[in-house]
C-alpha cells in the first residue's frame, strides 16, 4: 500500500485519496459508461485488496475449522481467527478481548443476542426500556419483540427540530428504566448524540448501556470505556471488511453471567442426555462454525484502517461533510434541504437529502445513469421517517475513499435530475 497518508503543510496528515483509491478495485469499474462515485457506504463500504487478499490466502494454504483439529493448517486457522478477534478487541478499547469480543454475523444479530440473551435473563413484566427515535430498527424490533413477550414499558428519547436529541426529559424517562439502548451516530441524519453523557446518566440511575456503533466505529475512534458502554455492537461490511461478520462487545461479567444465545457444536463444554454446560467465554455465544474467514478479512480491515489512522480518516470525514453542505448549498439552493444537524458539529458524513419535489427512488435512479451510487428509501428506520414527516430520503454516505470530486459529480447529477423532471 501507497504511502496514503501524507504530513500536511501544517504538520497535520491528510488522505492521498487519488493513491489510496487504487487500493479498491470495484472503484476502478464503469456505470452507464460514467466512473463509479460511490457514496452508499452507510449501507456497506467497498473493500481493499489487502481484504480480499487476507480471505484468499486463508481459503488457498490455511482452510480448516477453527477449535476443532490438532493438524498443522488447523493450528494456522486457530490462530489467524484468534488474531482476528485481539485485534478487532484492541481497535475498540476491549479490556479483555480475548473472552469481551464476540463475532456474530452482523450488527443485527449483536443486538439480537443482548435481547434474547441479557434482555430474556433480567427483563420482566413492567420493566422500562429507554431507546430513541432515531434508532435503525435493529436496535427497534428486538426489543419491540421483548416488550411484546413480556410487556415491558418502552420510552424514547425524542428528536429535536435540529435533528438532534433532546435530552430534557432524559432524567424522567431514567427513573426505573433497566436499559438503555441507543446509537452511536444515526445512519440516517449523521447526528452524533452526547453517548457519553447519556451513559452516565443511565448507570446512575442503574441501567445498563447497549452501544449500537454501526455507523460511529468505521469513522471515528472507538473506546468502550470512554463511550462509558456495557455492550457495543457493529458490523464489518461498513468499515472495509466482509459480509457475514458482526461483532459484540461486553462487559465480563455481564457476559459470563447470561445464557447462551444459540446451542451447537463449539459451544458446549458438556452435554447429556438430560442438560449441557456451556464453554467459558467467548466460545459460549459462538455455536457451530464461525465466519472464519470473514474474521481474518475484518481484522485485516481494521490493520488497513490504523495504518490510514483512525484520526485522519476521522478529520478527512469533516472535512468533505462542510465541503459537501457548502458545495450542494451552492449549486442548489434552496431546491434542496439536509435532513440532519447542520455544520460538522457532532455530526458524520451522512447525508439525508430531499430535492424539489423529487421522490428519493426518482432521483437515485437517475443519479445511478451518472454513476453516482446513492442509497434511498426509509434506511431501516421508519419511526424516524415518520418523526421527519417524510416517507423516504435520498442518502448519500461518505468514507475514507471519497473526495470533493465526487460531492461535484453528486451536485450536478443532482442539478440534472432537477432540470429533468422540472
């Protein structure tokens, strides 16, 4: 890999994205006979080379199950899915993460696991539940799922006409609650809550925290103990590593002390006919074969992140989210609103756009024949579509591989699609 990131000329570093581009191959393919300007990476970033060469080689020399052989290739894979999970451990802060981390198959199934698992052992009838309204519906449904099992009492925490939220009742829904979950930044309108302080808040009242970091840990840098969290989840298909790979993160003790999620082979450490015991941590949320390969493919993720550092793919987002809202602003007025917190004050490079009177699906259709990739429709969050009065937004998402160049090509494909349909 290119030396991609540079000292500036204030001592500070900046991203070479024209070299560091050359690392992801999709980015070099043609749409429609246009370059690919993806902008879509709050659904799923692209991935390096140094990814998808880190999976080849494990599948060409070093193919086996993992905790199952005494074999040399299955020591090898033993230990390249172990690395994985220390390293993915240190990138968030895990103080343990050798028995902390747990690999899922994504966000959702994190999330799932703190439902059914923590949520099923220490939830009961009445019991408060505090979330939010802008909350993607996999930190919604499991718990809308619990709460219908066995009736427990969801509060939101609501958003404000700044789109951010409003924390003035925050003490009120507290009291009694046993809970609470909440993003880490909205995939929807970018806004980054004061997690921190709503954290604290909670375990002084005697809540629990669940972290949802889909969105935060691929941009910013990721501290369990700073976020003041006791479970985090994420994915990493949004931060340059495969599908199929999610990760939990939690406390110790919270974890040795829930049940297991799924039963199977890998985690048990006895069965009867009349019981089991489960394996020590992390083993025990992990039944039948993991996704080992996609482990070693978000470790090497993580590894291709912390060679950019963190702070500058952090400072390269701000900059190109003020570029984007001065640039759009620019060109296209009042035509066109950002459903989102304005300025890059607690906010990511996610952007929400309404244009005109334009349907989102219109308008990314004909941005498609641009070759600008931009994701529309309710983003999985359709509480906070209806709070937006909204059915739909047109959302570009920006990342480590994008540059003002693109946000030109989004502002006059966009331009286009205004003087198309008038």
């Amino acid at each position: 890999m290119a030396d991609l990131n540079p000292s500036g000329a204030a001592g500070e570093h900046r991203l070479d994205v024209a070299a560091l581009r050359r690392d992801f191959p999709l980015l070099e393919r043609e749409v429609h006979g246009r370059r690919i300007v993806y902008l879509d990476s709050a659904a799923s970033s692209q991935r390096p080379r140094s990814v998808l060469a880190a999976m080849d080689a494990y599948y060409e020399t070093t193919h086996a199950n993992v905790h199952r052989g005494v074999y040399a290739i299955a020591e090898e894979a033993d230990r390249l899915y172990e690395d994985a999970r220390l390293t993915v451990g240190r990138f968030i802060g895990a103080p343990h993460p050798e028995r902390e981390v747990i690999f899922t198959k994504n966000a959702t199934e994190a999330l799932n696991l703190v439902a059914y698992s923590w949520g099923r052992k220490n939830l009961a009838e009445g019991d408060a539940v505090v979330l939010t309204e802008m909350e993607h519906h996999a930190n919604l449904v499991p718990w809308l799922m619990l709460a219908e099992e066995r009736n427990l009492d969801l509060r939101y925490l609501r958003v404000d006409e700044d789109f951010r939220l409003d924390l003035a009742d925050l003490d009120r829904l507290l009291d009694g609650a046993r809970l609470v979950s909440c993003t880490v930044m909205s995939n929807v309108l970018g806004t980054i809550p004061p997690f921190a302080d709503i954290a604290s808040a909670a375990h002084a009242a005697g809540a629990i925290v669940v972290a949802d970091a889909a969105q935060s840990v691929p941009h910013h840098a990721a501290d369990v103990t700073a976020l003041g969290c006791d479970f985090l989840a994420f994915s990493g298909h949004k931060m340059l590593g495969p599908t199929g790979i999610g990760v939990l993160w939690g406390h110790e003790e919270l974890l040795d002390a829930m049940p297991p999620f799924l039963g199977g082979g890998g985690m048990i450490r006895d069965v009867r006919l009349d019981g089991f015991v489960p394996a020590e941590l992390p083993a025990k949320f992990e039944a039948g074969t993991p996704p080992i390969a996609e482990a070693i493919g978000l470790g090497e993720a993580v590894r291709y992140i912390e060679r950019l550092g963190v702070d500058a793919v952090e400072r390269h987002q701000i900059h190109l989210t003020a570029f984007a809202q001065e640039r759009l602003a620019e060109k296209l007025g009042d035509d066109l609103r950002i459903l989102g917190p304005r300025g890059v004050e607690g906010r990511g490079g996610v952007l929400s756009i309404a244009y005109k009177d334009i349907h989102p699906h219109d308008l990314a259709q004909v941005l498609d024949q641009a070759g600008v990739c931009i994701r529309a429709g309710h983003h999985c969050a359709k509480p906070l579509m209806r709070r937006l009065g909204v059915t739909a937004t047109a959302r570009a998402s920006l990342y480590l591989y994008n540059d003002e160049a693109d946000i030109d090509a989004l502002s006059a494909a966009l331009a286009d699609a205004g003087s198309l349909f008038g």
